[in-house]
C-alpha cells in the first residue's frame, strides 16, 4: 500500500462518525500488533529494487531511442539498427541478432512490410538480443545500450533542431490529453507545429497543410468503398477544402499513398497530370509548386488518413520540400496518430461509461445520481478531473462534450474525488448530509484512469442486490476499459470474442461491457 492507499483504507474503516479517543486505540493497536519478518521485508526490498530497475531501464531505452529518432520521425529503420548491432561485440554476435529479428517479426508481421521499429517494438527488439546471449541478461542489455548510444554523433546544430521538433511534437501530445474528447485542440497543435518548423527550418516557405481520414462510403459505394473527409487544414485554405470529400474515382495521389503505404512527393505540380486541385481561384495551368501526401499510420501500421502539404501558395514558385522537412512530417504523422488514438480510446471509455450506466440504472432505484470523470494528466498532484457524464435519478444522461474542469484548489467540497484519484482506492463520504461513494477506474498501471462519483443520498449504504449488482457493474466496466487500454497498446490485432465486434468498422466500445458480462454469467452457470 501506498501512504495516500493507507490512509484512505483507514478513513474507510473508521467511518465519519468515530470518536478521537477510538481512532487513538486503533493507532495504538496497529502500531503494536502489525509485524513484518525480515524475509517479508526482504521480498519488499527485492520488489521495490526490482520496480525500481524497470522503471530505470524503460528512461533508458526510451532516451536511447529518442537519440537514435535525431530527425524526430517517431520510428527507426529496423535494417539500419540492425546493421549496426552485427558489429556489437566484434560481430560475435550475429547469430543472436537474427534470431531475435526472426522472434521480432513473428511478433510484428508488419515489421516485414514497412521495416520501421516503433518506441515499444525498438525495446522489445533490444530485450529479445539479450536474452539470446549466454551470461547475465541485465550485463548485455548494459552493454547493448552503451554501444548502440556512442554508435550516435550528432552535430550540435543538428541537435538544437532536433530539441525544437520534439518540443513541439509533445505539444500535439499534450492537445489531446487536455481537450477532453475534442479533436480540435489537436489539429491545431498540428497546423501549429508544421508553422513553426516552416518558420524555422524551412527558408519560411508559405504552405498549405490539411488532414483527411478515411471514412465507409455509404452514400455512393460505387465510387469507392472508402473516401477521405477534410477535418482540418490552414486557415486560408478553409474555404476551398474543409469538410471537402476526396473519392478514388477523382484525380489525385492521396489514393495512391495510402494504397502503397508511402509518402507520395511531386516536386512539380504542374507537370505531374493527376493532381486534384480543390481551389479554382486560378487556372490549372497557372498553378505551381510542390505536393508532398504521407499516409497515417495507426499501431497496427493500418492507414486510416494522410496528411497533405502543398507550396502552391508561395510566391517563389521553386520551392521543394527538402528531405530532413519531409522527415520531420513523418514524425508529425506519427504524432497525430498517437494523439488521435489517444482521443479514441477516451471516448471509447466514455462509452463503456454510458453503456455501464444504462445497465446499472434499471436495477438500482437507490442510487440518486452518478457523475462521471476523466482523469487530465499534471505534474505530481497538480492535475484536473474533467467533469463528462452527468447522470441523474431517472437515467437521464448528459454527455459533456466541452468538459467542465475541477481543480484541486478549486473544490474544497469535491476534495474526495481528488482523495479517491492520489489512492486509486474506493473513497465513501458525506456532504450536507448526502452520501457519496467515489469508485476509480484504473488504467493498466493502477493509476486512476476516471472516476464515477456516485450519491446515494441519505441512505449510508446500498440495499444488498443494489450494491451486488453497482459491484458487477463496477467490475465489468473496468475489464472494459482495461481491454482498451490493451488495445491502444499492443501493436498486434486484437482478439475478438463476439460476433458483434466483428461486423462493425469501428468497434463499439459498448459491446466490451455486455462481452465481459456474458462471460461472467457463462463462467458462472
């Protein structure tokens, strides 16, 4: 148990109503009955030493990889790594690199196809060479990275480059882990940060720059199954291409760049022949510059959109894009994607929230409201809970699309919630004599992920089968939500147990919750 775990296990043992005198015996009776031998305090010791060099090792291998990334591409070159690892240890170790290459594209299949080691694949790929060694597996994976890390020489210009890039890379990151579940934040932290590079490293060209996701067809299939929606693009080009559709059956390379998985870049527009061209503010002929279309990955290296940059705007008609700009691209798509994904998984989870609520509310009359929070990440305690699903006694929800944010400072009366997220542990209280108990929703790692904040008014606690059945609700919701959070990071297609979740496109995150309920009942008959 953790300290804030310890104390909030005592706040609920004790209850609101216990006397000073009484908490003083229960102190005093801990302080003298609770003992711990030394093999416990041994095993303690191993598994804090051992938590301790996980964690150490994970800064290391991602420090490690940021300083291979030095473009700030997001991926390596798994064939440029592993020419460089054949020569570790004079080559002796050849035979292990392969076979670990061999197990790393087993694990990846698309590994074999489009060759680039993501942050967890590069690590995993480093784990698997160390264990194909004889000796100490911590001493080679030592070894490993002191080689791997002075095999890297950067230039100091190069570097301060690099610096800026990444900055505003985490800057995408840090839109979508504080919009709640509005993409918006992020497409302008992504129009933001291509500006500034342009601004900085790229001779300030004037550029063009829009997102398009594929989308099902469904109101013309026979122009394509799939087309590609707009979303978001520089202001001046709004007018023209926000919200525009592109089908397969019109001119253009977006097609052909998600078809092939690969950038698509035409230095000169006009000479290409099959460019599309949505604004007619000049004819076709008058119109020059570069096209440059890269394909949006998601972790399973499917293309689900592209992200397009055009110099057609620039007054010198000359410009190209140059290859450590177009690098540097492939790291903001890699960017979007994580950021996208990560708004995908909330608002998966705010499903499984809804059809959580929508099971529960029928069963328990007792219950008189539920509000449900995200957990918006900070430095230490210095985070937000955003305020997402109200729901009232008759089961009427509202799903806040703009969330209402509360801070610590700021809600004195709400400090149970926060309570509840430093513990990661269930926390029951009274205000103005309504009972609330708070119940986290944890993320893989056991830190609090959302909360629901439950009232049950003047009643202390919950008939037996209302509170049986809050408990299975409760449970059912967070294998859900842990199934998610699985998914979004395995780089491997999930498992799919119900019919239901393989029939749609996009996988309603709803019919987790039911799956997880429909085993239980099957384990139990």
């Amino acid at each position: 148990l953790t300290l804030p775990q310890f104390v909030q296990l005592m706040d609920n043992f004790v209850g609101e109503d216990i006397s000073l005198p009484a908490v003083k015996r229960l102190t005093a009776f801990i302080k003298r009955e609770y003992k711990q031998t030394d093999e416990e305090k041994m095993k303690q010791q191993e598994k804090l030493q051992r938590m301790s060099h996980v964690a150490q090792r994970k800064q290391l291998l991602e420090a490690l990889f940021e300083k291979w990334d030095s473009k700030a591409c997001g991926s390596l070159d798994l064939e440029e790594v592993v020419a460089v690892l054949s020569t570790f240890k004079g080559g002796m170790g050849k035979e292990a690199l392969m076979k670990a290459k061999e197990e790393l594209c087993s694990r990846y299949p698309q590994l074999s196809k489009v060759g680039k080691l993501s942050p967890k694949a590069f690590q995993v790929f480093l784990e698997l060479i160390a264990s194909k060694f004889t000796g100490n597996e911590d001493e080679t994976m030592d070894n490993l990275v002191s080689f791997l890390t002075a095999s890297v020489e950067q230039s100091h210009t190069k570097s301060l480059q690099s610096s800026a890039r990444r900055k505003w890379l985490q800057d995408i990151q840090k839109a979508a882990e504080t919009s709640g579940t509005s993409m918006e934040p992020v497409y302008k932290a992504v129009i933001k940060a291509l500006s500034q590079d342009m601004e900085a490293h790229g001779d300030n060209k004037r550029i063009s720059a829009y997102i398009a996701l594929l989308e099902e067809n469904q109101l013309s299939p026979e122009q394509g199954q799939v087309l590609l929606r707009y979303v978001a693009c520089t202001v001046d080009d709004a007018p023209y291409i926000l919200n525009r559709v592109l089908h397969r059956d019109m001119r253009g390379v977006s097609f052909a760049a998600i078809d092939q998985g690969k950038p698509i870049y035409v230095p000169r527009v006009q000479h290409h022949g099959n460019i599309h061209f949505w604004s007619s503010d000049h004819p076709e002929e008058e119109k020059k510059g570069s096209l440059l279309v890269l394909p949006l990955y998601d972790a399973h290296w499917r293309v689900f959109g592209i992200l397009g940059l055009d110099t057609l705007r620039d007054q010198c008609h000359n410009s190209i894009f140059l290859t450590h700009e177009i690098t540097f691209y492939e790291g903001v798509c890699h960017a979007f994607s994580k950021a996208y994904h990560h708004i995908c998984m909330r608002e998966n989870v705010l499903q499984v929230a809804v059809t959580a609520l929508d099971w529960l509310y029928p069963r328990t009359p007792s219950i008189h409201a539920v509000t449900t929070y995200l957990v918006e990440p900070g430095t230490d305690k210095n985070y937000a809970l955003c305020k997402v699903i109200t729901t009232d006694n008759t089961g009427q929800k509202e799903i806040h699309r703009s969330p209402v944010v509360l801070l610590r400072e700021e809600n004195l009366l709400r400090d149970y919630l926060f309570k509840c997220t430093d513990s990661s542990e269930v926390t029951l209280t009274s205000i103005y004599g309504e009972h609330h108990i708070a119940v986290p929703l944890h993320d893989l790692s056991r830190q609090t992920l959302g909360i629901f904040d439950i009232s049950i008014g003047q009643h202390k606690k919950l008939p037996p089968q209302e509170q049986k059945d809050l408990q299975k609700m409760l449970k059912m919701a967070q294998a859900a939500c842990s199934e998610i959070l699985q998914r979004s990071l395995e780089e491997r297609e999930p498992t799919q147990v119900l019919e239901a979740e393989r029939v749609a496109n996009v996988r309603h995150a709803g019919i987790l919750f039911h799956r997880f309920m429909l085993q239980e009942l099957r384990e139990c008959v």
